[in-house]
C-alpha cells in the first residue's frame, strides 16, 4: 500500500505518518464510540434502543469513510486532522454522557436500597466519598459490590422466568455481603 504511493518523499511520509498513526486512532475511536452507546442503551427499551443502536453504527461507518476520504490524497489531508480533532471530541464527550447514566442508576438503585432498608445510609456515602476505608482492595471491593448490585437490579426489573429468580438471588447475595462490610466499616 505504501510502496504504490510514491508521488514524492514528503507525500509518502505523510501518508505513512497519517495511514500508521492517525488510522489506528480512528478505528478505536469510531469503536469506541458505538461501543460506548451500546452501553449507554443497555437499558434502554427496543423500540428506542434498536434505532439508536441503527444510528449509531451508520455514524461509525460514516465516520470511517469521511476519515478515509480525507486522507486519500494531499488536497484533503487537512480534513483528516479536523476529522480526527472532532472524533476525539465526539468520543469524550459520548464516554462523558455514558458514565453520567451509570452513576444515575447506581445513586438511584443505591437510594431505594437505603428507602428499603437492605443498605445502611453509609452505603451511599461510601459510593460518592470512597473515604471510609485506607484499605485500598477493600474499599475497591465494596465499589464493585455496590455497582454490580445496582445494576444486577436495573436487569432482574428487566428479566422474566429463571433468569429473574438468578438476579433475584444475586441482589440477596450483594445486599448480604454488603452489609457486612459496613458493620465492620462502622465500628
């Protein structure tokens, strides 16, 4: 592919500098970004989710093609590194959005474990601090206990049949758990 490209040294060390850096970024980044709305959407019902879902892989491809027209030949290079400044942008801001609907639904599935009274209040401060415990496993444990916990409910409200009964034992099993990390934590 380089080697058929050899209208000039400098044309060429381009190519080979945009085609072997910047492609490669490219391809994770218009990945990453349907990857990332997959995940903003896991939730979501079909009939909003499977177009999102449509949209999200045409603009990926979209993105791909804009970005290898770009860079086809020298009069467009410039186009390529706009492009690539603004997928960059998109994608930060498309992780930035996702994580944002994570923590929603792990504060509100935090609170209504707390309403019940499945989870001390400390629970929620734990989450939003992560200031309770110096042990750095320990706490990065009950981190991940707290975020399996509230999603393993966001997919049991979701669920129907044995797979309901599955995540319904599961939530008992983090909810159990849990709570004896924070009567050791609150002593």
């Amino acid at each position: 592919y380089f080697i058929s490209f050899t209208e000039s040294i400098k044309s060429w060390i381009i190519l080979i500098v945009i085609r072997s850096l910047f492609s490669a970024v490219m391809h994770a980044i218009s990945t990453g970004i349907f990857g990332a709305i997959l995940g903003l959407t896991k939730y979501w019902s079909n009939i909003f989710r499977l177009p999102i879902i449509l949209i999200a892989l045409i603009f990926s491809m979209s993105i791909h093609s804009f970005w290898n027209f770009s860079v086809s030949n020298s009069e467009t290079y410039f186009f390529g590194f706009i492009t690539m400044i603004l997928l960059i942008s998109i994608f930060i801001q498309t992780l930035k959005l996702a994580a944002k609907n994570d923590k929603k639904i792990i504060l509100n599935e935090l609170q209504d474990e707390i309403k019940n009274n499945y989870l001390p209040e400390v629970a929620l401060k734990f989450f939003l601090t992560r200031i309770y415990n110096s042990d750095y496993k320990l706490t990065r444990k009950i981190l991940n206990m707290l975020v399996h916990l509230a999603f393993t409910k966001v997919k049991f409200k979701k669920s129907h049949g044995t797979t309901k009964e599955f995540y319904y034992n599961e939530i008992l099993y983090y909810r159990n758990e849990l709570n004896k990390f924070f009567e050791i934590i609150q002593r």
